[in-house]
C-alpha cells in the first residue's frame, strides 16, 4: 500500500495532467488549462488574490522558458511556494503535535 | 471539501512534521528523523538505493544550509526531484488519459 508521502506525490501528477491533457499540447498547461486548475483545485488561494489578472501574472512567473505553456517542473514551484507558505503558518499558529 | 491539490500539499506538512517533532528540534528533520521518514514513506525509493549510505548522502544533499538538520524547504526539494523523476516515467510509460 502506498505510504501518505506517496499518495501525495502521485496526487501532483495525477492533478497536473487531469489539466494538462484537456486541449493542445498533452504535457503542459496552457493558461485556460492553469486558469481552470487554480480555480478547481486552489480555490481559496485564486480567493484571496483580489487581482483579477493574477492567473495571468502566475503563469508569467511561472513559464520559466516563455513558451506560455507551464510543464511539470514549472507547475511544481507553485506547489512548492504555497506549501512553503503554509508551512510557515502552520509553524507560527499550530501547536506542532505528531499526528 | 478541500482539493485532491490542496490535501496533497497538506499532506507534504503533515508528514514532515510528523518526524521532525519526534526528537530534538521539532522544525526540522535530525539524520535519524530523515532516515526514519525515507523507510517509512518511501520504502520502494530506498529500496531501490543499493547503496547503505543512501541517506547520508541524501542528507548531504538536501541539507543546503550545511547545519546537519533538513527543513522544510530542503525536505520540499527531495519531494519534488522523486516527482519529477516520476513524472517523467509517467509520460514516457502511461498513455496520458483524464482521470
């Protein structure tokens, strides 16, 4: 049986390609495909972005290589700042006890 | 209901901090929290390390700052090279179809 680390890590790919393989090119996210990802799967963040245009400046960010696609490495340093992020919440605000 | 995205981010936290509090300082991961998390929830991946100094050198790795202790942050970067190193057999090997 796969390990939670595990579940985890497929759960990245498993998401990003749901996405990536909804129109053009299979393994990367266009910005209608990002757009539909953040507001499906990171609602709350795509929430507390009061700017209308920041899918926009996401995918800017994100696209590394200015193809205006984002691949999986790109994808993932998404993943990575807000659970950075949270992390430090999570440090500052909750009491660490093992789970 | 929180996103498959969002629970798989939670989950990178939670099992993090579920072995960086178990001795020591509770924010980051010693050498034998590291070992234990890596035989725990990535059993296939050290499994497939022939090498008995696998987490050593992991740990010299990841630990970027040199301080003998992996954050979060260095913890991140393991999770996202396996990600990535798993992704890409995904692309290679799976016939990429919506989930």
């Amino acid at each position: 049986m796969p390990s939670e680390l595990e579940i985890a890590m497929e759960s990245l790919i498993k998401v990003f390609h749901r996405y990536a393989s909804k129109e053009g090119r299979s393994g990367t996210l266009s910005r209608r495909e990002l757009r539909e990802l953040m507001e499906n799967e990171l609602t709350n963040f795509l929430r507390s972005q009061k700017d209308p245009a920041a899918v926009d400046k996401i995918m800017r960010d994100l696209d590394t290589n200015g193809d205006g696609q984002v691949d999986f490495e790109e994808f993932v340093s998404l993943v990575v700042g807000l659970s950075i992020a949270c992390e430090q919440c999570y440090q500052t605000t909750v009491a660490i006890k093992p789970t």
